[in-house]
C-alpha cells in the first residue's frame, strides 16, 4: 500500500530499497529522525553518537484497512511534508545553531528532540 500512495501522491521510489543497519557502517549522518510510536526508545544496533537524535511520532498508516487505510497515508504524507519543510528552514542556519533551533521550537517541543 506504501507504494500505491506514494506513486499517487507523484513520489518516485525508482531506485529506493531498504537497508541493514549493517549497510549504514562507517555513515555519519548530522540528524537521525525515528517516525514510529514505539522508535523512540529503541536503541540503535549502529552508534550514530555525533548526530542529532529528533523523535516524530506518526501512527502508521499500513495498520489500517480499507477507507481508514487511504485516509491515514495520505494525512501521514501531509504531515511529513510539513514537518520537512520545517526542518529545510532549520537546515539552512549554520550548522552549530541546529541543536539550539531544533530545541527552541515549540514543535520539537510538543514533538520530541532526543
């Protein structure tokens, strides 16, 4: 079902697969976003100990059936545009400001920096 909305919504996915933890060895990202209600907590077999942890917490849409199921992927995707296009004007400070601009929301706030 992923797949189908996204496609729909004008997404591509050419190209795009998942990957082991195993496959991200020696990768230093500067920001680590957990999306799941239940990621959070859960530790990372990989130590990204230099990288900016941010918790969004998003039900997963692919637990719904039937109508719910189209409703919950598309107010899902709405809510990650919106949330990424907050965090591309984060993203266009200095670097050094990052933590600080993530903090000092009240977004991440209501919404968890790790």
């Amino acid at each position: 079902l992923t797949l189908r909305y996204l496609q729909e919504a004008g997404v591509s996915t050419l190209g795009l697969s998942s990957k082991s933890w195993f496959d991200l060895n020696g990768f230093q990202p500067d920001l680590i976003i957990t999306l799941c209600d239940s990621a959070a907590g859960e530790s990372c077999p990989v130590a990204f100990h230099a990288a900016l942890k941010l918790h969004w917490p998003l039900s997963d849409p692919s637990k719904f059936e039937g109508e719910r199921a189209a409703r919950a992927f598309h107010e899902c995707m709405a809510e990650l545009n919106q949330r990424l296009a907050w965090l591309e004007n984060v993203a266009m400070q200095p670097s050094e400001h990052w933590a600080q601009s993530l903090k000092s929301t009240d977004w991440s706030r209501t919404n968890g920096i790790i």
